[in-house]
C-alpha cells in the first residue's frame, strides 16, 4: 500500500501524535517559529494550537483532553501543555536541559533531558488529572 499525505508541514516536522479525530505535531516556519499544529485524520486545513520562538516545540504526546510539548534548546528547555483546541496554554516544567521526548499518564508527565541525560517526571497539574471511573460501580 502507498503512504497517503495528510498535511504538507511547513518546513521541519518533529513528533506526532494521533487521537480518534486528529493528527498532532510540531513543525517549524521558514524562519524558525515552532508550531504545535493539528489537522483531521481526514486531512483539511491545519490549525495552530501554539507557537514559540527559538528551537520550538520538538516531541508531543496527547491525552484525552490536552497535548504536550517539549520546546527550547540543549539548554533551556520546557514541558508546556494546553488543551487540544490550544487553549489555556501551562508550563509544566521549565529551565530543561535540552527536553527530548514526552509521555503522559493518568497522572505524570515523563521526559528525557538530552543534556542532562536524565528521565524526569512531574504530577501533571491537579486541574488535568482525570479521576478513573471505577471498572465494577456498585450499585446499591
């Protein structure tokens, strides 16, 4: 089977990540903004969640409601999150050494420092965590 094009990045695509409706990634402009961007699965026009001087977003991870990213270069680097739609755009972890690579869980927010050499995690803000929904509720 032959690859289908979704979207043509701008410039210097880094990361992605997919949900049910959409594709998530970064790209750069040709004058060096970075963008975190999203677009259907279906293809379309994409959207601009964020943008960000400097060496910009690199890797993205989502959840069910926010997407993450790593910005900034191998010395001042940070976590920032917002919702899917770009809003309500938060530091989660500032002055990284060279942030590379994101992950999420229910409850954490992972990251490897490229300088650094190191794996960190930090409690994602409390107003981001989802509370799991019990497997068996009783009922009474």
């Amino acid at each position: 089977a032959s690859a289908a094009q979704v979207v043509s990045a701008a410039f210097d695509s880094w990361g992605i990540a997919v949900d049910d409706t959409s594709v998530y990634w970064r790209d750069t402009t040709p004058d060096q903004q970075g963008r975190v961007m999203k677009v259907s699965k279906g293809g379309g026009l994409p959207q601009q969640l964020a943008a960000t001087s400097g060496e910009g977003p690199r890797f993205v991870a989502i959840d069910d409601t926010n997407i993450y990213w790593t910005s900034g270069d191998n010395s001042n680097g940070s976590i920032i999150t917002s919702a899917k739609d770009g809003s309500g755009k938060v530091d989660i972890a500032v002055s990284q050494a060279g942030p590379r690579g994101v992950a999420v869980d229910d409850t954490y927010v992972y990251w490897a420092n490229f300088s650094g050499a190191t794996v960190l995690k930090t409690p994602k803000p409390p107003d981001l965590i989802r509370t799991p929904r019990p497997s068996n509720p009783s009922h009474d």
